[in-house]
C-alpha cells in the first residue's frame, strides 16, 4: 500500500497518529500531519485504513500497491 497525505487540508485533529503512530507524527509547530512512512506494508494496514476513515478533513489517501 502507499500512503499519501494533503497538509493543505489537514485540521490537526491527530486521530491519524493515535492509531497508526508508525505512519504519522504531528509537526511539532503547527499541529498538522506528517507523513513518515508511505509504505508500510501489511504491518501498518489496519491502523492507517482506520486513520483515512476516522480523518475529519480527509486528508489521508491510501492506494493498494500495484
């Protein structure tokens, strides 16, 4: 899976780092997301599909590997 996010639209909420930590971290200066790992495997499957679901904004794209 790739894992891609939109700042732009990010609120800050974090939900996103609280249920897939390994994938996402929030900028220490303006709260929004970071992205640290755009491929996580299938190690990181449930939590980044809970963290696109449960994103506010939407600003959490997940695509299958091709």
């Amino acid at each position: 899976m790739k894992v891609s996010i939109d700042r732009t639209r990010c609120v800050g909420a974090g939900q996103c780092v609280r249920v897939a930590p390994a994938v996402f971290d929030q900028d220490e200066k303006d709260g929004l997301v970071v992205l640290i790992n755009a491929r996580p495997g299938d190690l990181g499957a449930s939590g980044v599909g809970k963290a696109a679901l449960l994103c506010p904004a939407q600003a959490i794209r997940v695509e299958p590997d091709a």
